[in-house]
C-alpha cells in the first residue's frame, strides 16, 4: 500500500504553518513527530486516558483519536503554547506547581488543556461541574485531588474571588 | 533549613511547561519499530511460525521468531539486588522469545519494520501453529494433583511455600471457652497503571549498546540485559530519563533484553519498542492476587488465643518477584497483632495468566485486606467497639521484631487513630449511623497497616551518593535512586542543601540516571529511597563539607574547625564573620595556580537498619442497597513516616496511594476468560481505574514520630497510602448494611450477590 499524503495548513500555537501529512496520521502523530511538540503524551491511543488533549478552536480534543488532516484550516493550541510571548507562564500552570498538582507529569498536560478550556468559558462551575469536566483524563499519581484545588482555585482568581480562593 | 519545608518540586516547572523529556521524546525518527506477537493460547507449545507474508509486506526490517534464538539464556526479571549467593538469586525462567507458551499475552515472535503501521500489519500476517495444553487459572485448583503443570521444577505448581510456627497453636486452641472466628478473603488481579506505558529504545556504538528505558531500575536492568544476551555487563549501559509513573510494574525488567537483542540481531540499529496500553495490562506484570484463609481463636475478654493464616498467591505464568510478595505480606500477620499461638502457611503457585510482580504495597494490600476485613469480623462476634478490639490487640510499644531487629519506639498507632477519628468526627458518625433500616445507608469504618521500609535484612541496601562543586558554589548530586514521579529528586536537594549549607536553588540534582556516569544504586522499590539514599546523602554531604573546609583553612589559615558552611558563605563560627562565599572559594580551588583541586565527594552507605511505617484509614460511605452501589463521602489517611521531608510533596504521595486503594477497594480487577484464559477488559475503559468523580475530597494527616535509625528521621512513605484504604471501605460499608464482604473490589457485582444472600434486596 502506497503512502498518501495531503497538505495540512493550520496554526500551532499563534504559528501558521503547513506540511504534507500522512493521511493516515492522528494529531498526536503529526504535532509529536512532524512538529516535535512532545508535551502531547500517548497513554493509550485510543481516546481514553486524556494524555494527548490539545485545544482545536478553542475546544478540547483527545488528540490521538482526531485525524491530523481534519486539522486543516483549524487553530491548535498545546501546552507549549500556553505560556506567553516570550515565556511567561499562565496561571494555571504556575497553580499546578503552586498546588503539588505534579508528579510524574505524564498526564500533566492533558489536564492543564482541559483545564484551559473550561477556565477560558469564564464561567464559575460548581465543584461536581468542575469533577465532571474533568473527567476525561486518568491520572494514577495524585488521586486528581490536588488538581481539583489547582483548577478551582485559578478559576475562582480569574473571577476576581481570591478570598475564596485561597480557603480552597 | 530546608528539611520539613513545603519546596517546590525542582521538576515542576518543566513538566507544567512541557518541556520534560520522556523516553519517547528521546528516540531519533529513523528508528526501526519493534511489535510483539503475543501467544493466543494460554498454555502449550509453538509448533511452528510462518512469517513469510509478514517478511513479504515493504517495509518489514525482519521477523524473528522464538526459533531463531540461537542460545539460550534464561534469565530472571525481578528488580532485586543481584545476590551473590546462588540459593538468593530470583528464579531465571525467561527468555526474550519462547516457544513453550504458559499465558495468554506470552511473547513467542517480534517483528522489526520502519513503522508503526507496517509492524502491525505484520504482526497480523504471522501465522502459528500450536500445540495447545489444558490449562488452570485458579490457584487452588493448579496445586491440586493432576493440575496442567507449569514449570517442570516446581510439582504441583507450588512455587515456593514458607511457614511462620509461633507457641502451639494445636495446644492453645483447645483452651476452654474460646470463640472461633473464620474466613476467607480475596483480592484481585489489578494492574498498576501508569500513564506512560512500558517503552525503550536500543542501540550499539562499537560493542556496547545503549538501553533509554521507562525504568525504576536502571542498574538491576543493566545487570539482567547481561544475563539475558550473555554478554559483558560493562558493554551495556542503561540510560533512564524522567518516567511516567511505574508503581512497581517498571520494578521488573520487562522488554529491555527483548529490545536489546532485536537491536543486535540487526547491526545495533536503533530499535524502539513501545509497549501499547492493552499489551501493558496482559504482558507486563500485575499484581498478585491473593486468596487468604484465617482462623482466630479469641477469648470472651477480646484477647486472642491462637490465630491460623493461609495465603494461596497467585503468580501467573512466570516467578518475577514471586514468593517475596506473599511472604511479605504473610510476614506481617504475627506483628500487626501479636498473639502467642501462630501458624501461617504462604503458597506462590502458578496459573496460566498475566505474570504477576511488584506493585506499591508489595503484599501488604492484599494482607491488610485480609485481615483487617476479618479483625472487623471478630470484633462483631465478640460485640467490640472495632477501634477499642484494635487497640487491644496491635502490636505494642517496644514490640522488636527478632529478623529485622525492627522496633515500634512510640505509640504510634493509637495517636493515628486519634487523629483520624478527630478529623472525621468518627464517634458521633459511628453511633449516629447505628441499626439504620431504608434503601440508602451511610458507614463509616477503618482499617490500620503495617509497612516495612527497605529490604534490609533480606536482601542489599545500599546507596551511592556524588557531589560535584561548580565554580559558582553551585553543586550536581547524582544518586542511583531514581526520580519515578514521587518527588524523590527535590527531597534529594532539600537533605543535600541542609546537609552542606547551601541554599536550595544551588543544588543541581541529577535527575536522569546513566549507568555510565551514575552511582551504583538500585532504584525505586520498597518505599526505601528517602530513607536509604538519606543515608548516603547525608554521607557525601558530610565530606565534602569537610573538603571544603579544609581548603577555607588554606585560603583564610583559619582552623577548619572554626569554620562553617552557612546559606552559601564560609563562616567564622567564633565570631559568625562571612569570610567568603562558597562560589569565591570554588573558582579560587579550580582555578589556582598554586594548588588547583576539583571538590568532589563520593560515598556509598551500606544500611544494615530498617524502619516499621504505620498508619490508618477512616472511610465514610453512603450505600445505595438497591441499586448495589457505594459512595464514599470522606477519606482520610494518617501516617506514621517519621519525619515528613516535605509536607506538600508526602501529603500528594498519600492522595495518590487513597486513589489507588479506592480502585482495589471498589472498581478493579483484571478479568480472564474461564474458556480461553484471553484477559477481557485489558483497556482503560473497561477497567475500571477510579476517575474525578470516583473521588471525594482527600485528606492526609501526619504523626511526625522520628524515626531512630534514619539520617534525616524520615521512613516509607511512597507504598503504605494504598494499604489499608480497600478495607476500611469495606468496613464503612459494614456498618451501613450489616453485611460482610469478603471478597474486593466491593463492586456492584458482589453487592448483588452478597445482599441477595442476606436478603436486603
């Protein structure tokens, strides 16, 4: 069988960029080996863990089950991207260190996407909302509890409750 | 001082960044993609493989075959240290390909292609012949006479079966008066999980190959690729980069050999091989799963008179870490509660499933289940208040144990107790949710453990330790205990930083082990790195300190004595001058004309000592009867570790090690076909690991007691969270329901089964 390939253009964290694609390639591939963005991780390939997560306009998606040449026309954003124009580091992941919210960092970035996503709606979500839109991802380190308090907190600055924050 | 502070993790900062690199993101795009062909039966032999489809599809490097194994050198998989003594050494019962295949998952064929996609089309294009055997996937029928055998050198299966004879048990039971109470518990086969799966790529320069690789254990890998190619264990070197978790499964040597040869089969090409999730559940390792049989005999007054425990462990296919778990695990019964009378009885046997090895606990899980199931069960029929039975009974202040000459200095448990039952209101609750009638019930229940630090004195403890002094006064430390996600390189930097005086943002730990450049150590396992590495830490620290000093004395002629290491700066400690920072001091050494010296220190400890880790569980639930499912509404864990290293760091450690007991007390288990012995639900969605909204809110309490033996007062901490989360579950759901259940996970399933039987629903 003959590989097949078709031009890809999108934008990868505020970059546009294109490059012939294997059609066959999911996103993960494509940003992992194309790109060489590795923060996107590979715990099962099969949309289950949350490993791989990147936002696609803006919206959350498991990588690895969404084909890379869907991405055509789309803005992507991973959590190389995440920091600012020249490094600065975002809230959430400042809370992620801040709240011992990482260990062996694997799933790190998978829930710090998710993460971005729901704290980006501006909304104030309630803690089972929070659970639930979280859920996505498998983490066998930190028992999600110290990611909880990572998610809710920086939620709860952004909305200007740092009171509140901090008793969480 | 930086022992006892919240540090932030020195690794932090690059994982929520992404820049960490794992070992995937470490392999060079032209490499070649190994796949495994994996037995589809569970039990027989390889008549014969015909590859030619697969070796006929473009892109196919080549396919090896078991056959194609021109010596053989079996070799064991376990991460202990190598014993010099033949009886010690683990059990050699692998070879990289076999054609006598005892599991379903076993590896009998490997395919090298350019990719991904084209390996496994040719994995797909391999066809096999078997010769198939009956096979036996529980452990009391594989010791029964006539059982299909396993391993020709262990009859009946029996791997290996140790015996524990305190007092007359036979004598003391015939005491007048007693009350006997009898059960059997069992525990699943689960898996450990981690996020990043088993990967490692191979390749040579001149005759030695090089092995990246998702391991606890770089050195025992090294030492075990050795024996597995029959080479020279200085022609390999093992290369470990950050890990995405291990749990004990990356305790074992897994694929590293396999992956090594297939590179030397092929000129040293560089050669991946990249486990898939389903592959890790079947073909790694898992945890045993165990089948415990105890009988106590217990006095009206709550003392026990002669206990009786029989643990049937079941080991799959191959030895592993084999007997150690069970024995451990079975070691514990007659110390957690002392009684005069005791027999055990620990059997590690065979079966035709996924082998079975280390895993966070390491037997302890499945004892505690056991028995602290059944001490609820006792303290029922004697009419006991379950904490005040407890308290009766544990092992008491002063209690040393004659093998390890491990000792309880404090009165550790009931100060855990304490403070559980404080943080969850446990004595209203308790009586408040009393004889409850309705469909919805609430509990709450607890469960203590007893964890054993390191392995000393069964088998080597040692730690190597290297400091180098920078020119800036900054300092590199290298251990050969390896950062696995528990944060076991800042506790590292906190001990080094305090050790010599520096502050912490100027120690520069080494994360990434190479068996080349780093120390001889043998890797995360057995909750011992904070402990064992304290030691040589502490060691190293401490001479090249003195190093320093003695050439302070040279550049300032004041005795070294009088001299110190404060915040970075020399110090005259008569007067607490700064006579010159530490940097000044190292760029004068390297650089002197007159006597230039590199200031480095390097020690190894040899730790003859051990440390018991205790703690508890206190478990809250609401119990839907009808619907046979549970809620857990609290969960708290009090430990004992001696002193906490860093509070931020062991408090995350601990909500971990709950998560991972909520899932082996309620929604693991790994399930094997009875028709095929085919694992069915070797994916994480069908098994069911607990996710966000399995969870409450988790909590983590500590009882600093120093630990006496220790460098840094500090003991186990990674394994004992797991311990007793699964029964103390299960004991909150007691006493909602009034039913028992003795077998976990406490699943929908078992509730079914198990209220139908007492006729709740």
């Amino acid at each position: 069988m003959s590989k097949q390939y078709k031009l890809v253009r999108c934008t990868i964290n505020g970059k546009q960029v294109e490059k012939m694609i294997d059609v066959r390639a999911s996103l993960t591939d494509m940003l992992r080996d194309d790109y060489r963005l590795t923060s996107i991780k590979k715990g099962c390939e099969v949309g289950e863990c949350g490993a791989c997560n990147v936002l696609v306009n803006g919206e959350c998606f498991n990588s690895c089950i969404y084909l890379a040449v869907w991405a055509d026309g789309k803005e992507i954003l991973t959590l190389e991207g995440l920091a600012g124009p020249n490094g600065e580091i975002s809230d959430i992941q400042q809370a992620f260190i801040d709240e011992a919210a990482v260990q062996c960092g694997f799933c790190t970035p998978g829930f710090i996407m998710s993460a971005a996503e729901i704290l980006e709606s501006g909304r104030e979500y309630s803690d089972d909302e929070i659970r639930k839109l979280m859920s996505g991802h498998l983490c066998r380190c930190t028992g999600y509890e110290n990611i909880f308090r990572a998610v809710k907190k920086t939620m709860l600055r952004r909305l200007g409750k740092n009171a509140e924050a901090d008793a969480v | 001082m930086y022992v006892g502070k919240k540090a932030t993790r020195v690794d932090a900062y690059d994982k929520v960044m992404g820049r960490t690199k794992y070992t995937d993101d470490l392999c060079d795009k032209g490499a070649y993609i190994a796949q495994i062909l994996h037995a589809t039966i569970a039990n027989g032999r390889v008549k014969s493989i015909d590859t030619s489809a697969a070796e006929a599809i473009p892109g196919v490097v080549k396919v090896f075959t078991c056959f194609d194994l021109k010596e053989k050198h079996y070799f064991p998989t376990a991460g202990h240290p190598w014993s010099t003594d033949e009886s010690h050494q683990d059990v050699a019962d692998r070879l990289v390909l076999t054609d006598r295949v005892r599991f379903y998952g076993d590896d009998i064929a490997a395919v090298v292609a350019e990719d991904e996609v084209i390996a496994a089309q040719a994995i797909r294009a391999i066809k096999v012949e078997y010769e198939e055997y009956p096979f036996v996937l529980d452990v009391l029928d594989a010791m029964k006479d006539g059982a299909p055998q396993l391993h020709e050198a262990y009859p009946n299966n029996i791997l290996k079966h140790t015996t524990i004879r305190k007092g007359n048990y036979e004598e003391a039971i015939k005491e007048p008066g007693l009350i006997k109470v009898e059960g059997w518990y069992d525990t699943p086969t689960v898996q450990h999980c981690h996020i990043e799966n088993f990967i490692c790529f191979a390749e040579m320069t001149g005759d030695r190959i090089k092995i990246v690789t998702s391991t606890q254990i770089p050195h025992i890998v090294r030492r075990v690729v050795g024996q597995a190619l029959g080479i020279e264990w200085g022609r390999i070197q093992v290369i470990k980069p950050y890990i995405g978790g291990g749990f004990g499964n990356k305790q074992d040597v897994l694929y590293e050999p396999l992956c090594a040869w297939l590179c030397m089969q092929l000129g040293g090409h560089l050669v991946k091989l990249d486990v898939p999730r389903e592959d890790t559940f079947v073909s790694t390792r898992v945890r045993h799963a165990i089948r415990s049989h105890i009988i106590s005999w217990v006095r009206p007054d709550g003392t026990y008179a002669a206990r009786k425990l029989e643990a049937f462990s079941d080991q799959g296919a191959y030895a592993s870490h084999g007997h150690s778990i069970c024995a451990k695990g079975v070691g514990a019964f007659p110390q957690l509660y002392p009684c005069d009378n005791v027999e055990c009885d620990a059997y590690t046997v065979f079966t035709n499933k996924s082998v079975a090895g280390a895993m966070r606990g390491y037997g302890i899980p499945q004892a505690m289940w056991a028995t602290e199931c059944h001490t609820e069960e006792v303290a029922a029929k004697l009419g006991m208040d379950p904490i005040q039975f407890r308290r009766k009974n544990l092992m008491p202040v002063g209690y040393t144990d004659p093998f390890s000459k491990n000792e309880l200095y404090s009165d550790t448990f009931n100060q855990c107790i304490d403070k559980g039952m404080e943080a969850t209101d446990y004595l209203r609750k308790y009586q408040a949710y009393q004889n409850q009638t309705g469909d919805i019930r609430r509990g709450i229940g607890m469960a203590v453990f007893w964890y054993n630090t390191a392995v000393w004195p069964i088998s080597l403890e040692t730690s190597s330790c290297r400091m180098v002094l920078n020119q800036d006064g900054s300092l590199q430390v290298q251990v050969g205990e390896t950062e696995i996600g528990q944060g076991a390189d800042t506790a590292f930097a906190q001990m080094t930083a305090d050790v010599v005086g520096i502050p912490m943002e100027k120690v520069h730990v080494v994360s990434c082990q190479d068996t080349d450049i780093t120390p001889f150590g043998t890797g995360a396992y057995a909750s011992r790195q904070t402990y064992t590495a304290g030691f040589s830490i502490r060691q190293t620290g401490s001479l090249l300190k003195e190093r320093i000093l003695n050439y302070a004395h040279e550049l300032t002629r004041m005795p070294p004595y009088n001299l110190d290491i404060v915040d970075g700066n020399i110090v005259r400690t008569t007067d607490g001058r700064v006579l010159m920072t530490l940097g000044e001091l190292a760029t004068e050494a390297l650089y002197s004309l007159t006597h230039s010296q590199h200031i480095t220190a390097e020690s190894t400890a040899q730790i003859k000592s051990n440390a018991y880790s205790f703690g508890c569980t206190f478990a809250e639930v609401e119990v839907d009867i009808p619907l046979c499912k549970v809620k857990l509404l609290d969960l708290v864990n009090v430990h004992d570790a001696g002193t906490i290293i860093n509070p931020a760091l062991a408090e995350a450690q601990v909500h971990g090690g709950m998560s991972m007991g909520i899932g082996y007390g309620l929604s693991e288990k790994l399930l094997f076909d009875p028709k095929s012995g085919k694992a069915l639900n070797n994916n994480l969605l069908d098994y069911k690991l607990s996710t966000f909204m399995d969870h409450p809110r988790l909590r983590a309490f500590f009882v600093e007691n120093a630990e006496p033996t220790s460098a840094f007062g500090t003991k186990a901490l990674g394994e004992p969270p797991t311990c007793s989360v699964a029964p103390a579950i299960r004991n909150a759901i007691y006493q909602a329901t009034g039913v028992f259940i003795d077998e976990a996970p406490v699943n929908p399933h078992i509730l079914f089964r198990r209220f139908k039987e007492e006729e709740l629903i």
